[in-house]
C-alpha cells in the first residue's frame, strides 16, 4: 500500500533547453515537421540549426531562407557530407531507411522521424548498421522526452498505481482530406501515421507485448486503413487495447489502470499535457503543464544532445531495442488487418 508519506506527484526531471550541449543540426526533408522542429530549436533552445537539405537546391533554399538556415543543399548526398554534429531525417515513412543509412553511411549520428522505418527487416538492418559503426540513432519519438512522461516515468518507478493490471491508448484526428496520410502508395494510413504513438505508449509500460488481434477499416476511396483496434497481452496476461483513427476525431487519452490507482493522461495524451493519478478512496495527484503541443519538439533533440555528449550510442528513454519492439507490433497488427505496405 501507498503511505501517505509516498504520497506525492513527482516534478519533471529534464534538461535546461538553453544549457548544456549544443549541437550543429542537419536537417534531411523540408516538409511541415521539418518545420516545426526547426522552429522548435530555433527559439527556445541552444541547439543550432547550421544546414538543410532537399531534393532540390530550390527548395532547400527556400528552407533555409525561411528559418535562418546558413546552408542549403540540393541533394541528400551533399547534406550528410557536410560538416554537422547530427542529422535529423524527416522524409516520408517509406524514405526514412534510405536517408538514415545514407546519413549512418556518411558517419553522422541521426535522429529519425517515426516509425523509424515501417518494415521491421529495415529497421533492424539500420540498427545494426548504427551499432557495428558506434554512431547513435534515435527514432524520434517525442512523447518520451516530454517533462509530462518525466512524470509518468516517475510514477510507474515509485509503484503509485500498485501492480498494472490494464493500459489503453487512443488517438484520432480527422485526415481523410490530408493526401499524403491517406496515400498508401506513400506509407499512409492509420497504423504509420497515428498507430505509432499508442503502440510506442504501451510497449513502454508494458515491455514485451504481442498481438492478440487486429482489426481495420479500409477508405473507400483512399484505400488506406483509415482505423485499427488492437489487442495485445503480456506473458502475464494483462490487457492492452489500442486504436488510431484518421476517419474521426477520437478523444486521444490514455490510462495506466493499476491495483492501487490509475493515471490519467487527457487528450492528446502523446502532446504536453497534464497528469493525474486518481486512487481507489478518491485522492487524486496531479501535475499540471500547458498544453503547447508541437512547440516542445525541442525536448527529444536536447535528449540526442545529451546522449552524443555523454558518448552514447542509444538513448535510454527510447532504446533502438524499443523501436524494434514498437515495430514489430506494428508489423504483426497488419498481418492481422492484410494492410501491406508497398512493394519495393
């Protein structure tokens, strides 16, 4: 049982954005979380944003125009032979492999978008490139490197909620209009897009999950997967469910449910945001942040900062083992709903 001594909601263990290591940046893609990240770090970090790349010189410049960005390139091949400390791949989901081994292949360290690759065969051959080269890489999972998951970390460490007995995770958000997410041509659909955020979610509080059943909903038009609900397990027995949507917009929480108590993260649970720890008799804890959504991307780059400077190849909030096992998840629930990927 929890003693009222025990009985406090512990504060974010994080880094000063504006102290510690700096790295020099190359950005890999000039789409719109290119941006967000870029603009992240530009205002309220030290890290400095030195080069971009895109496929061709005139958007690269564009780029680097726009956010004050000294140098452009017009291929990928030039961005990752310049002189960076990092570079961060923020392609589509079927090109991040090729740019991440490109970048491995080059010597830089990276930082990739997430799914790091959606093929579990790829994402193992780039994991192992990074290891046998010593480099770090990281998927860029930034949810875990939030002061709201410092929190829940903490929460789970100290054994607030008793034993964990069930977790669920949801997330939806209107997209049937947005092309690319819908293209499965391009890797779109539910699962890549959105599934990755509560099957990350899961396999974190409860490592070494597998599949029990998957079931999708293909769109008429698009013919994409435009939902998922999964059951997944452990070799307890504990019940995991998860659903992603890109046909409605879903309340996108989550809970940890346990013998003693249960954590409550509201929507979007994968954002900045509150926490609550509600127990059995009604007492509650709860840490409070704003809710300033993808302006916080900063945190996973001040974490690849840290790790590069501390001389880690891996970082401990997201383990390359972790992707792998995210991955995998997500491979196995297409295999149920027959939602191949493209052939290559």
């Amino acid at each position: 049982m929890t003693t009222e001594q025990e009985l406090k909601m512990p504060s974010p263990q994080v880094p000063d954005p504006q102290n510690g290591p700096s790295l020099r940046w190359a950005i890999l893609g000039s789409g719109w979380i290119a941006t967000q990240f870029v603009d992240a770090l530009r205002s309220l970090t030290n890290q400095r944003v030195v080069a971009v790349g895109s496929r061709s010189l005139a958007r690269a410049q564009e780029f680097a125009r726009e956010h004050g960005i000294e140098h452009a390139y017009g291929s990928y091949e030039e961005l990752v032979a310049s002189d960076v400390d990092v570079v961060y791949v923020a392609t589509g989901h079927l090109d991040h492999f090729a740019h991440a081994i490109l970048a491995l292949e080059a010597g830089k360290p990276v930082l990739v978008e997430k799914p790091m690759t959606p093929r579990l065969a790829e994402t193992r051959a780039l994991v192992d490139l990074a290891r046998s080269k010593g480099l770090f890489a990281m998927e860029a999972v930034w949810t875990l490197a939030l002061p709201r998951f410092s929190v829940v970390r903490q929460v789970l460490e100290k054994g607030l909620l008793g034993e964990i007995v069930e977790v669920h995770a949801n997330m939806g958000e209107y997209l049937v209009n947005h092309h690319r997410a819908m293209d499965p041509a391009q890797g779109g659909g539910a699962m890549n897009d959105l599934g990755t955020y509560p099957l990350m979610f899961a396999n974190e509080v409860l490592p070494g999950l597998r599949v029990l059943a998957a079931s999708g909903q293909q769109h008429a038009v698009h013919g994409s997967y435009g939902q998922f609900h999964a059951i997944l397990t452990d070799e307890d027995g504990r019940q995991v469910t998860v659903s992603a949507s890109m046909l409605a917009d879903t309340p996108s929480s989550a809970y940890i449910a346990g013998t003693e108590a249960t954590l409550i993260l509201e929507s979007p649970f994968y954002h900045p945001g509150p926490v609550t720890v509600r127990f059995h008799d009604g007492r509650e804890l709860r840490y409070d942040e704003p809710r300033l959504a993808h302006t916080q991307l900063f945190w996973e780059a001040l974490e690849v900062a840290r790790c590069i400077d501390a001389g880690l190849t891996e970082s401990p909030l997201r383990p390359l083992d972790q992707s792998l096992a995210s991955i995998a998840l997500m491979e196995r629930c297409r295999e149920l709903m027959g939602d191949p990927l493209p052939v290559v």
